[in-house]
C-alpha cells in the first residue's frame, strides 16, 4: 500500500495485490474498508476523504540503474 496524504486532508492511496495471493475482484471492497478502519482513522471511504486505487497483477522483476563503462568514463 502506497499513500499519499494530500494538502487538502484527503488521502490517495494505491494498494497491489499480487494475482498469485489469490484475491478476487470481489474481495477487494471489503479490504479496502479494513485498511480504512483499522489504518486510517483520520479520513474516510464513506466520507470521500479517502480514495483507493486497487491493482491486482504480478512482479516482472526488480530494475535498478546501474552504471555502465562507457556511461562513466
């Protein structure tokens, strides 16, 4: 779960759940409700102070820069 607490009061937050875990389209309302209620108790799904992206996919790999020879003579 990634948030970002916005100058407004409300939160942004993007949660991803990995395919493999096994969760389903359908399961996602209620655990976004449970992080509401048991992370974030200063804003609010019902109140539109808390909005929620939900991915559901799966990890390709891990990439980083890494410094090449000829980019850093």
């Amino acid at each position: 779960m990634d948030l970002h607490y916005l100058a407004n009061g409300t939160v942004s937050g993007t949660v991803i759940l990995l395919k493999e875990s096994g969760w389903k389209q359908e399961d996602v309302p209620s655990l976004l409700a449970s992080l509401d209620e048991d992370f974030l108790p200063d804003v609010d799904l019902a109140q539109g102070t808390l909005t929620y992206t939900a991915v559901l996919g799966e990890v390709l790999g891990n990439y980083e820069a890494t410094p090449t020879p000829e980019a850093n003579p």
